[in-house]
C-alpha cells in the first residue's frame, strides 16, 4: 500500500511511502536535496518499518528541530498506527 505524509518543517513537501507486510519498499521525497533523498531510498527499502524509525528518529539537519530522514520516521510511526 502506498502512503503519503505531508512533512513539516523541512525542504521536502511530501513523501510516498510505499509499504507491504511491515516492510518498506519505497520512499520518494517531493522536493528536497535530490541526491540526498535518493540514497535514503534506497538505503531504506527492504528494511523493516521499526528498523528504519530506530535508525531515523530525531535526525536534525542544520539548526531546524527535524530533517527530511527524521519526518521519515514520523511518517512510518503514523502508519504504524493504521496498520
């Protein structure tokens, strides 16, 4: 199924999560540093939703409170939620 969140706080505009059985299988970031938001992806994708909330949570970028890995993770605790 895929999901989308509307970050907050951060470049990025979106993100579509695509998950199946727990498992992320893709993550594309609306806007953001591309190369950046590509390797997230592809970092990612196979991993477990907990894993990827474990390795992402509270990752700042620069002076801002939250980072496009960080809404990541909030975006997988709320689906999280649905499932």
């Amino acid at each position: 199924m895929t999901y989308t969140y509307k970050t907050q706080g951060v470049c990025a505009r979106a993100i579509e999560i695509e998950i199946e059985d727990e498992i992320v299988k893709g993550a594309k970031f609306n806007g953001g540093c591309n190369g950046n938001l590509q390797g997230i992806n592809k970092l990612v994708s196979g991993m477990k939703i907990d894993d990827v909330i474990a390795r992402l949570e509270g990752i700042k970028c620069g002076y801002k409170d939250t980072s496009c890995p960080d809404q990541l993770a909030t975006a997988l605790k709320k689906i999280k939620e649905e499932l």
